[in-house]
C-alpha cells in the first residue's frame, strides 16, 4: 500500500509540475520583397510622368504560425531600382509608403546608374515606425508613388523593396 501511495504522489508531482511548465518562445527570422512589377514611361517631352503602383503582402505567408506571434521587428528594409532598360538619361522621383505612411523619399535618382543597387534604410525611427506598422496587424500595404522625366526616349523599370523581421512565437 505504502508504494502504491508513493506511486500515486510521484505521479500527482509530476502530472503537476508539467501543468506549470512553459513551452520556450521560439524567434525566427525571415525577408521578404515587394515589387512594383514593370513600370513603362513613355518620352515625357519635358512634362513629367505620375506613377503609382501597390502591392499587398500577408505576414502569414512568410512567418509560420502567425497565430501565436507575440512579438515582430523590423530589422531591416531596402528598395532598388531593377531590370532597367531605355532612356540611360531618364530620372525618377520615388515615394514608398508603408501603410499609409512614407518611409522612403528620393528625388531625381538617374535609375540606369542606380539600377541593381540596394539602398537601405538605416534611420532607427524609420525602422522602430515599421515596426509599430507591423505589429498593428498581418496585411501589409506598400505603396510605390512617384514621376519620372524622359524626354530622351521610353524608359522601363522596376521598384523592389525588401524587409527583414524577428518574429517571436509563443
């Protein structure tokens, strides 16, 4: 009888003691790019050209198990001009928003020379603000606004902009 008393404490502790533990958080981190997809200007002729082109992204379809995140950052966030072609001569003025809120700005960038090259944020708010964004919720909206001058010719080319995060999962 002693043992089977014995037994049944044992168990009662460790039954107990499983209950009060903790499964580890678990921090993972992960990138993703948004891009405008091609962007065509035809010759402006001196008049400049409006474009605006957006993109949603799901942080589901980049962190697994979205439904026990406790925590995001935003640890990094880059833009570049890519697949180039046309007018070398032409400029772009760029706006890149976030949510409704504008993170990136840049004026009369020559996009044959800049093609390729990744440019990135390092303004701690501007990062610490992307985070707040992301945390608000699991869709993310870019949106990529701006003009272009190309009188020389047609010109083509993408935006991309790329965001690194930590997600911690419960």
């Amino acid at each position: 009888m002693k043992k089977i008393t014995l037994l049944l404490t044992i168990l009662t502790f460790v039954i107990t003691s499983c209950d009060t533990l903790k499964a580890p958080k678990l921090t993972t981190a992960t990138s993703f790019s948004q891009s405008t997809g091609q962007i065509t200007v035809p010759k402006t002729n001196g008049t400049a050209v409006s474009f605006t082109k957006a993109a949603t992204a799901n942080l589901g379809d980049y962190i697994n198990d979205i439904g026990n995140l406790s925590a995001i950052s935003v640890t990094s966030f880059s833009y570049k001009f890519d697949k180039f072609s046309g007018n070398a001569d032409g400029i772009v003025s760029l706006n890149i928003k976030v949510n409704g809120k504008e993170i990136v700005s840049v004026v009369d960038v020559k996009v044959s020379a800049a093609s390729g090259n990744s440019v990135s944020v390092t303004d701690a708010a501007k990062l610490e603000e992307l985070t707040s964004l992301f945390s608000s919720g699991n869709q993310i909206s870019f949106e990529f606004a701006g003009s272009t001058l190309s009188d020389a010719g047609d010109m083509n080319f993408e935006v991309e902009a790329t965001v690194g995060l930590t997600a911690t999962l419960n």
